[in-house]
C-alpha cells in the first residue's frame, strides 16, 4: 500500500514539475515575442523621426534645403556685373539687330558656364551656386535669375524711358544685393540660386 502510495505520489509530482516547466517555458515565449515587437516599434520610431529636419539636426547633420552660406562680398558682386555688362554693351554694337540678341543671350546665360561662373565672376572669384542641391547653376536657373536685368537691357533700347526703367530695375537689384541676407536679388529668389565665394563649396565645374 506504501508503494501505492509512493508511486502516486511521484507519478503526480513529476506531471506538476511538467506542468510547471511548461509555464516558465510559455512564459518566456512570450516574454520573447513582446520584446521583439518592442525592438520593432522602436526601430520604425527611429525610421520615421529620421525623416523629420529635426531629428537631422539632432545627428549633427542639417539637410542641405536648411544650408545657410555667407553671402559674398557686395563689392565684388557688383565689379563682376559692371564687367559682365561691359562685355555686353561690346557685343552690343555689332551689327544690329544681331548685336543686341547677342549681348542679351549672353547675360541670360553667362551665369550657367563653368560651374555657374559668368567671365565677371570668374575674373572677380565668384559662382552662383543652386544652395537646395549645393550644386553650380546651369543655364536654366542663369536665365530665371538673370529675367529682370533681361528685360531692362532689351528697355535699354528705348530711348530716355528706356533708360529710366533700365537704372530703375538695376539699382533695385543692386539694394536687394546690399540688403539681404544672403545677398540674394529679386532673379535670386526666383531661381533659388545664391552668389558665394568661389571655393567656398565644393562643387564639380
């Protein structure tokens, strides 16, 4: 009867210890799996808050959309468009009308040569650059930004009121160069492009 006993009573302590194992052993799966959707959560949370300027900021490193760049010197911008005009006022007196379509497409396109480096700011070390991309601007942004003093050379051609408008439209350039920031004209902010320092980013020709 005593071996009865024993039997019974091992037969049911060894099915509470299974039993007992068991538990610990569903306890800790779900101990795994929780952690691991938390791991998940975390990492998407990471994934999304890096997409935000902040978070960039956060990391030390600040989206080029955000680049703020010192604006070149005043004096320079305006020696590299006395020259630039020069050259046009030149090619100007050829043959009309070829002569002025000449000098005209040269100012609208002479910022998107040589890594956005007209000859008055490759000869004075300046280039306009596109600060969203940090990249040179090319002929497209050269003519946006260079529309307005476009359309005061072509009034050049009219004689008193012409002139009027072109003084108009250039000293009105020229203040919103000395006023801003970033030395940014009126075709600077339509174009987003920015006049630096040549050398000042590193950007391919």
């Amino acid at each position: 009867m005593r071996l009865v006993s024993a039997v019974c009573r091992g037969f049911y302590s060894g099915g509470d210890s299974k039993g007992k194992r068991q538990k610990r052993a569903g306890r800790g799966r779900e101990k795994i799996a929780t952690l691991f959707v938390q791991v998940t959560e975390i990492c998407y949370s990471v994934e999304e808050l890096g997409r935000f300027p902040v978070a960039e900021e956060a990391i030390g490193r600040v989206p080029v959309e955000l680049g703020v760049y010192p604006k070149a010197q005043v004096l320079n911008r305006f020696i590299a468009k006395v020259i630039d005009l020069l050259i046009v006022a030149a090619v100007s007196k050829l043959v009309p009308p070829i002569g002025v379509l000449a000098g005209l497409a040269y100012l609208l396109l002479a910022d998107g040569f040589g890594g956005g480096r007209s000859v008055g700011k490759r000869l004075i070390g300046l280039q306009t650059i596109v600060p969203r991309t940090r990249d040179p601007a090319g002929f497209r942004e050269s003519i946006i930004r260079n529309l307005p003093c476009g359309l005061a050379q072509l009034a050049f051609e009219i004689p008193y009121v012409g002139w009027i408008g072109w003084g108009a439209v250039l000293s009105l350039e020229g203040l919103l160069v000395i006023g801003n920031e970033q030395g940014r004209r009126l075709g600077d902010e339509i174009a987003k492009t920015q006049v630096l320092e040549s050398g000042q980013l590193d950007v391919s020709d």
